[in-house]
C-alpha cells in the first residue's frame, strides 16, 4: 500500500483500459478515482490520494510526465505518508513517458510495469484477437461479415503499429496508435452492421484512416499512406471471397473462412514469425534499411558512452590530439568566402530573369556558413592548446569533431543534412565548386538541385521567369516533368537550354528505381537501396491538371522525410511533389513510401 504502482508507458501501448478492467474485477471499481496531470491539476490529485488513503479507495494519476513541476510535491506526498494512518486496500497507480525529471525516490519505492505492443505482426495480430472471444464475434446481426471485419480490422492495426520499425519510409513521423483506436473501429462497425442492411465500406474506410486512426497523423503524405492502407483490409471482398481474397501477392496473407475465435487463432499461429515487408506493401530492401536503422542506433549509443574521455591508456592518441589533427584538416579545406559584390555584378537584378536573385542569395547564405568556420576552426585549435577559454560552442565543436558528427552551430547556419562531418564536409566542398562553376559560365544548362539551400526558390523562379515571359499569373502556373533518361546522369551532354522551365540532376530515389527500359517507375532491385534519377526536365505549364498513368513523388531533401514549418511558410525538408510515369497502380508506390531525395546520409 505504501509503494506507487507506476506504469511506464511505451508508443502504442495504453495500459489504462486494463487497468480499470482489473479494478472492476477486483471489486475496486467504485472506489477507483482517476485524473489526468496536466497544469492546475496537482491540488486536486493531492486531495484524491488524501481521501483515498483515509477511505482505502485508489487513485490513478496519468500522465505524470506532462506535470513535471508536481512531481517533487507528489514525491513529498508519498514520502511523508503514515502506515498506521493509511488502509491497507489503499493503492496509487501512476502512468508516465520515460522522462529524466521522475523523482527517483518513486521509482526506488516503487513497482514498475509497462506493456509494450507486441514486435512483429503475426503476434500484435494475435494479440488483438486473443481479446475478441466468440460471444463479442456473435454478437451482431451479420455475424459473419462481422468477424471477418474484425479481422481485417485487427489486421490493419498491426500494419500501422508494425510500419514504425521500417523508419520514414513506413511512416514520415511514428504515430502512437493505440489498442483503444481498435475498439472504437471495433465498436464503429457493430453500430453500422446492426442499422444498416448494406455494409457501408466508404464509411468504415472514411471512420478508419480519417478520424479514429487518421486524428493522430499530421502529416500529409502519411493520410494519404492510411488512406490507401485500409482499403486493402476494409473492403467488400474480405467478406465476399474470404480466404480467395489475399492481402499480399505472396497469398500467405488473407482472412480466413473462420467463424470461431479458436479458428482465427490457429490460423495466426501458422503464419511466419518474421514478417515479410510485401504484406506492408513495401519491397523485401526495407528489411536491409530496417536492420541498418537499428545496427546504426545501436553504435552511435555505444560511441557516445566513450565520447567524454579526453585522454588515451595505450599508445594511441588522445582526443585532443584527434580533434586538433581533424580541426587542422578541415581548416586547410576550408574554401574562402566571396566577394559578394562581384557576384552582384556579374548576376545583376533583372525583371526577365529571376534566377539571378536566387543565386545570390544562395552564394550569401553560403558566405555566412563558410565565414563562421574560418574563424571557428582555428579558434578551436587554440582553445584546445589552452591559448583561449573553451567556450560551451567550442567544446560542442570539439564533441562534433571527436565523434565526426556536425556541430550544432555548424548545422543551424549550413544545409540540412544528415551526413557525418566528413562527408558533410565534402558535400559542401562539391556544392562551392558548383557554384563557382555556376559563377564562371554563367547559368548552367543542367542544375545539380542538391547544391542549393532553398531549391523551392529556384523552382519559383523559374515558374515565374516563364510568368514573366508570357505575362501569366504565376499561380496558374504548375510543373510537368519530363525524365530525360536518353542523357547523362549529370546532363553533362545537353548542349541547349530548354525553350521553357529547367533540367536539373542529382536526385535519388528510394523504395523503386527508374527503369530506363519502360521508360517509368519499377521494382528495386535486391540489395540495392537507393538508385539516381536521370536528369529531370521541369516544365512550367499553364493550368496544368496533372495527367493519367503517373505517381506524385514526393521530394525531401533529406532520408528523414519529416519537417517543420518554416517562417517562409515551407517545410524545412519537404520540396514538392514531382510526376513521374507508371505501369502499375500508383498507390503501389504510395505503400511503397517511394519518394526522391536530394541528398542520402553518406
């Protein structure tokens, strides 16, 4: 009675509903009172927990990460507690996300729990429907219709929770889909089921992905992902044809012809343990991106346990020495910055052509990157001789250096990034020697996109140096793509500028490649992760509506996909959607998460 019962939570796992099942099973149900910590909710916690430790009743405190600032009053509370003074049936449950400010004397004192969703889809499958027992699979009017959207129901549940462990090609962001969004689908269903004599599948699909599932995802390409997810497993055909209706091409995947609980189970038992990647519509490559994902976690926790050490045992050099070397390497390969005004000469403001603007905003943005290391570099090198105070901005450069990752006042004023420092370091060598170039010759008849900060200024500006030209409102303009796969990788062999819009290069594409032979998307090819899009002509169109047999791609700068607003009102990773054709359906490819990148992370 006197030990807190904590409940760690963990993403896709709620514990509560349990929690108050066992309440009502132990007789406790009256007795239990529950609140959720938020701000302005302690007092009334505090006066719960005095009560209840009086009557012998139990109190169930959620969320105690969201109140932080009340935690060492509850820590206070707990600990000046009488056992004499307490009933013996008194309990206080308490459910948090790990966080680092939980009073440690709580959890010393306390018994810790967590339930996390089962790993792997045959086993959250099965989990789901050991809860689903033949009386709860009866109980409707369309019985069988019933138990088959149930499973489906269970089925599609599992995608969405077992797509996080493929990363940001399953999901842009991880979602924290929960057993309770199951029941209310679950519940949903008997509703429609029992009151109307057709199945309204539009509307099971619209309740699924759109508000019950589809209410925690944000982003937009993830709702039209869930979008495309549930009609797999919510349609007419998983009632119709059962077993005959397969979830996957393999055929392993399918709702059986069962009607009993025990005979969905025996089913799920049989399945593989190991899930392959094609039941979530992905190609059999994500499990290599899912292993290294982990493979990857796994190292950078263990370099940064041996990150703080400063000197050397052995004969080795110490970490001084490492960073000073590294810090004289990069100093050497340092480029100097521009004058910019000999860049506002040779590309001066002009009405018809917008490109110039845009080029010397970049060459700008990209002085203040290349000025900061000029004097950071050397800086760092006489603070770690002890010359100068190692400020708290040095030491992070010095951290950086040591575990070859960028520093974060390096990354705040360069390009988004996710490579480690030396290739960070090459990537900008290449993109300055690009711009040179682009200085040197004037603009270039094939762009490499990747080069630049903002690409969503320079694709602006060449919709509106077609505006401009033909005196159209620019926002009536939109992009055709063209795939000029008769070229080089690197356009290096186009001798002329196109009459309208753009050739740019250097994209790559991950979850299927550009099959020069059909001239449209295709299949990877095994092991091979990622594949370079040929040169892409963009051609600004007037009240362009888009075109049959293509697929929106979608362009990110970086593999994390995912970004924040910024104040231009663009995301910070997110470029825009690119048509590229196809042969097969495109929500293959949007449940293949296939999108093109303007950078990997090596």
């Amino acid at each position: 009675k006197m030990s807190p019962l904590i409940f760690v939570l963990s993403a896709g796992s709620d514990p509560v509903a349990d929690m108050l099942a066992f309440a009502e099973a132990s007789g406790m149900g009256a007795k239990l009172e529950s609140i959720s910590l938020g701000q302005g909710q302690g007092p009334k916690a505090a006066k719960m927990i005095e009560k209840a430790r009086e009557s012998g009743g139990w109190v169930l405190l959620c969320n105690c990460h969201l109140s932080i600032s009340w935690l060492p009053e509850l820590e206070r509370i707990c600990e000046q507690m009488n056992p004499d003074d307490t009933d013996n049936n008194y309990r206080l449950w308490l459910t948090s996300m790990p966080t680092k400010q939980f009073p440690a004397l709580l959890l010393q004192n306390g018994v810790k729990m967590t339930n996390e969703p089962p790993k792997g889809l045959r086993a959250n499958v099965l989990g789901s429907m050991m809860k689903c027992d033949d009386r709860m699979l009866s109980d409707c009017e369309k019985p069988e219709a019933y138990a088959r959207l149930v499973f489906g129901f269970c089925f599609f549940h599992a995608v969405c929770q077992d797509r996080r462990k493929f990363g940001p090609i399953g999901w842009n962001i991880p979602y924290n889909f929960t057993p309770e969004d199951l029941t209310t689908n679950r519940r949903q269903l008997k509703y429609f089921l029992d009151n109307f004599e057709e199945i309204p599948y539009t509307v099971l699909q619209f309740l699924g992905s759109r508000i019950n599932y589809g209410g925690r995802v944000t982003d937009k390409k993830d709702k039209v992902l869930i979008d495309c997810l549930i009609k797999i497993f919510i349609c007419e055909e998983v009632v119709v044809k059962g077993a005959d209706y397969h979830f996957s091409a393999s055929g392993i995947f399918h709702c059986p012809n069962a009607s009993s609980q025990d005979e969905f189970l025996s089913y799920l038992r049989a399945l593989p343990i190991m899930t392959p990647p094609e039941v979530f519509g992905l190609h059999e490559n994500c499990e290599i991106t899912c292993a290294e994902a982990e493979s990857m976690a796994m190292l950078s926790d263990i370099m940064a346990l041996n990150a703080g050490g400063s000197s050397s045992s052995g004969g080795g050099k110490s970490a001084d020495e490492v960073m000073d070397e590294l810090a004289a390497e990069l100093e050497k390969q340092t480029p100097n910055p521009w004058d910019l005004d000999n860049w506002e000469d040779r590309f001066p403001t002009k009405y018809e052509e917008s490109r110039n603007t845009v080029v010397k905003q970049e060459a700008a943005k990209y002085n203040k990157l290349l000025s900061l290391l000029k004097v950071q570099l050397p800086l760092f090198r006489r603070a770690v001789k002890g010359f100068v105070v190692m400020t708290d901005e040095l030491e992070a450069i010095g951290k950086g250096l040591f575990m070859n990752t960028v520093p974060e006042g390096w990354a705040g004023v360069g390009f988004l990034s996710l490579k480690p420092l030396t290739a960070w370091y090459k990537d900008l060598n290449d993109r300055i020697a690009f711009f040179n170039k682009w200085y040197e010759g004037g603009h270039p008849i094939s762009f490499w996109l990747p080069g630049l900060f903002f690409p969503q200024a320079f694709l602006t500006a060449v919709m509106q140096n077609f505006a401009r030209a033909h005196k159209y409102p620019i926002d009536r303009i939109d992009f055709d793509i063209e795939v000029r796969d008769d070229a080089q990788l690197d356009g290096s062999d186009l001798r002329e500028h196109p009459e309208a819009g753009s050739y740019m290069y250097g994209l790559f594409l991950e979850g299927c490649r550009w099959d020069n032979k059909i001239h449209a998307l295709g299949a990877s090819l095994p092991k091979v992760l990622f594949t370079q899009v040929p040169v892409v002509h963009f051609i600004p169109t007037l009240d362009f509506k888009g075109k049959p047999g293509v697929y929106p791609c979608p362009v990110y700068k970086v593999l994390s996909r995912k970004g924040t607003l910024s104040t231009t009102g663009h995301s910070t990773n997110f470029v825009r959607d690119m048509i590229l054709p196809t042969m097969d359906n495109p929500d293959v490819w949007i449940r293949a998460g296939v999108a093109a990148f303007l950078a990997l992370k090596y």
